[in-house]
C-alpha cells in the first residue's frame, strides 16, 4: 500500500474524499503553471497525481525555487485565505491532476467536519519553506545541496512516475532554483556523475540512490 503524504496524511480517507469533491478536476501539462505569483487567490489545489515546483520571482527578474509538491499536498490555500495575492509561482513538473476548491467552499468544509487542527498543522510544516530552497542549504558546498534537491524530487516521485530516477530539472533550472551558476551546478553534476551517483550521458538520471543519500551529508 502506497504510503500517504502531506496533507492527505493528516485526515481521513473520508475527508479526504470530502475534499476532493468540493472541486472540479482539472489536469496539467508539464511544465504548465498551475498558480501565477501576483494573481488573485480565489481556490486551492488539492493535489493527486505528479510534482510540481514553487518558484518566487524577485525584482531581478530571476526565479528561486521554494519547494516542490507533490500528491496529497494542498497548494495555493494560504492566498485562498480572504483571497489574498499569490506569492508565488507553481509549475508542474510532469503532467499532474488536481482538485480545484473554491475558496468560498474550501474554508466553511473545514469547519464542518473539524478539519482546522490537522491544516493548521499543516501549514506550520510548511512556515520553514517561506524562504527560497537553497537559503536552507547555504551551509553546505555545491555538490551537497545539488545531491538534496535532487533527494527530494526522487522521494517524492509517486507511483504514476514511470521514471521514478528520472530528474525534471534541466541544468540551467537546477542553476536557477538554487540561486548558483550554471558553471557550478555542471561541475557539481560532473563530480556525482564520476561517482556513479547519476547516471552518463546527457540526461539527468539517478544511478545509485544510496550513493545520492550519502552526498547529501554534512560529513562528504
């Protein structure tokens, strides 16, 4: 049995289902945007099938990742709240499916079945991302904050993932979502790929995910 993660670890099936009902399903191409930063809040994404990434633009007109996403996340419900302003971007990294919740249902159906806990819950997870991804990993060198991104994107591959190891990030990306030069994210690549981390060639894969493990560390 897959086990369940983000907010759908957190409730019922039976709210879960709930949830799902209050919106319209809607699909996503990869690399469509499912948000846009600056734009009205006026539904949540209640997420079921794919990854997608967060993006912030900032005013020098270049985009930091967040976070990634995945199904059983929630996106989108904090400017949904008094239909705020998105503060961020979300593109789908492989076609994804969606629940599309109006915010007017969204809030009164967590009310009704007790659901206030588990999101608030929820959210609080969620504070430690209000910054781009690789200020969290300034500490660590190059190749130590590659190998955790690209942790990540595997972890949250979900069984649909035809390519689990696959990585959905092209180098000028992964250059980009973690605020480093393309030179050096290349470089980083290189080095994971002599160790047999990731696989040869021109595409970016993953060989050995105990090997990625071990690169993620402090001690390398």
């Amino acid at each position: 049995m897959a086990q369940h993660r983000g907010f759908r670890a957190m409730v019922t099936v039976q709210d879960w289902d709930r949830l799902l009902a209050a919106g319209q399903v809607r699909r996503f191409g990869q690399g469509e945007e499912l948000l846009r930063q600056g734009a009205v809040g006026d539904h949540v994404l209640v997420l079921t099938v794919g990854r997608v990434k967060v993006l912030r633009a900032h005013e020098n007109g270049s985009q930091l990742l967040v976070a990634l996403r995945a199904a059983g996340d929630l996106v989108g419900e904090m400017a949904s709240r008094g239909r705020g302003v998105r503060s961020a971007t979300v593109v789908a990294l492989e076609p994804c499916t969606a629940h599309v919740v109006p915010a007017a249902e969204f809030t009164p159906l967590l009310t009704r079945h007790n659901l206030y806990s588990p999101f608030t819950d929820y959210l609080t997870s969620k504070l430690y991302e209000s910054v781009p991804y690789g200020v969290h990993l300034v500490h660590f060198r190059p190749a130590q904050q590659l190998a955790r991104l690209l942790s990540e994107v595997v972890a949250l591959a979900g069984s649909e993932v035809a390519d689990p190891l696959r990585i959905p990030f092209s180098q000028e990306a992964l250059a980009s979502a973690l605020g480093m030069a393309r030179s050096t994210v290349s470089e980083a690549i290189a080095a994971l790929r002599r160790d047999g981390v990731l696989t040869p060639g021109p595409a970016l894969s993953v060989a050995d995910p105990d090997r990625l493990a071990e690169h993620t560390s402090h001690t390398m």
